[in-house]
C-alpha cells in the first residue's frame, strides 16, 4: 500500500466458515456449499482510518479470490482491527 501512502507491517487473517456438507456427504446437491465466512482481521499500520476505509474498499474491489468467492454466493463478513 505504499503507493497509497502509508505501509502495512504486518495483517493477521483468522476465518470462520460455516460449510453445508450435503453435497460432499452425497446427501444433496447444494448450490453454495459456503453460505458464510467470518474474517477477523488485525492489522498493523500507519495508515489513518479514512485511509483504512479506502483500503477496504480496494480490497473488495480487486480481490480476485474475493471476487469469485462472493460471486459463487457465499457472504464474506469482515471484522477489521487496527492494531499497533
């Protein structure tokens, strides 16, 4: 992000996902196998809050795993947590 102006020093991603495993026990077929994923995410910068919105928002935009995973139906939930 030094092209935003500020460094990350370090960001510690915890998820929780909630799976519906009929499709893998072969029970069902199920159309989003990951309905929810709870992200915890601390991180450590020098960024300022408003700068820290913006990163979210890039984040959502041009994350290509991101992408695919929201656009497969799945809810991703994130919790942010600036720490120094």
């Amino acid at each position: 992000m030094e092209k935003m102006g500020f460094k990350i020093d370090k960001l510690d991603i915890k998820t929780k996902t909630l799976f519906n495993k009929d499709g893998a026990s072969i029970v069902q077929e199920v159309d989003i196998p990951f309905p929810k994923i709870n992200m915890d995410i601390e991180i450590s910068t020098d960024a300022s809050e408003s700068d820290l919105i913006e990163v979210k928002k890039q984040l959502a935009m041009y994350c290509p795993i991101a992408k695919v995973i929201r656009n497969s139906g799945t809810t991703i939930n994130e919790n942010w947590t600036k720490i120094n």
